[in-house]
C-alpha cells in the first residue's frame, strides 16, 4: 500500500512539473527576450528602422517627461532622439515576459551609456505587445529612470 502512494505522488509531482514547464513556454510565446536582444543590438549598431519594425505600425511609446510618440514615424523621432543627445549604446534586462491568448506583457531594467562606455542613465520599462499576422510586435512601451526627478527651478531655490 505504501509503495502505491509513493508511485502516486511520484506521478503527480511529475505532472506538477510537466504542468510548470508547459506554463513556462506559453509563458514566453512572445520571446521577448530575443526582442530585446535584437532592440539592444540594432540600437547600438545605430540601425534604428530596424528597432521600428519590432513595433504594430500604431504602436505607441510614452517616453519620461515628454509626449506620447504614436505611429511609426514618431516611435523612430523619439528612438533618434535619445540618440541624438549622447546615449549611443543601450543594454536591455528582460525580467519578466508572459502571455496569453495573443497580447502579452513584458518588464525588465535598462542601462544608457554614452559613447566613451559611460553610464548616463538606469531604469526600467514595461511593454505590452500583441500577436499578429507578422509574429509578435511591440503594441506599446514605456520606461522611467531610477534617478530622482529634478526639482523644478522655483522649488530648487
């Protein structure tokens, strides 16, 4: 009688486990991970049309401190942007991705480093994305630095 009930919870941790791995999978249909890799990479290779292609063509990005970029030409002013004023190399954390059905989420920190390897900024993002005809796309992303806020001028004095 034992040596059945050892059998059993045997066979049910194993379904257990089994159970967790599927979830796990699903958990990353979107591979975020390698959108974030080829983000990082095109980015730091200066091929930004690249990073635009990763988004829906209504994506949006809601850039710290600035407006909502809607749409594919507003996502690629704001990605040259931040290039334009000195972050010429980006390195992307992903660390955490799940989806269901054919939207999904993602979170994860991010480093900024200038030119000479520098460190100018550190934060976080989280993204929604969504499934479609072309594979996963970004639908919407947004990201904030850990750095405090600045103090407005008439509060500084």
């Amino acid at each position: 009688m034992l040596k059945k009930k050892i059998v059993y919870a045997a066979g049910m941790l194993m379904a257990y486990a089994m159970m967790g791995t599927g979830a796990a999978l699903a958990a990353d249909a979107s591979n975020m991970a390698a959108t974030a890799a080829t983000w990082e990479k095109e980015y730091n290779a200066g091929n930004l049309q690249a990073i635009v292609a990763l988004y829906t063509a209504d994506a949006c990005r809601m850039p710290p401190n600035e407006k909502l970029a809607r749409g594919s030409d507003a996502i690629l002013a704001n990605i040259k942007s931040g290039r334009d004023h000195g972050a010429a190399k980006i390195k992307i954390t992903v660390m955490m991705s799940e989806t269901g059905g054919g939207v999904g989420h993602a979170m994860g920190t991010y480093e900024l480093m200038g030119s000479d390897g520098k460190t100018l900024e550190h934060g976080k993002w989280m993204n929604a994305s969504k499934k479609t005809a072309d594979g996963w796309r970004v639908q919407c992303d947004i990201w904030n630095s850990d750095a405090p806020a600045p103090m407005p001028a008439e509060k500084a004095k």
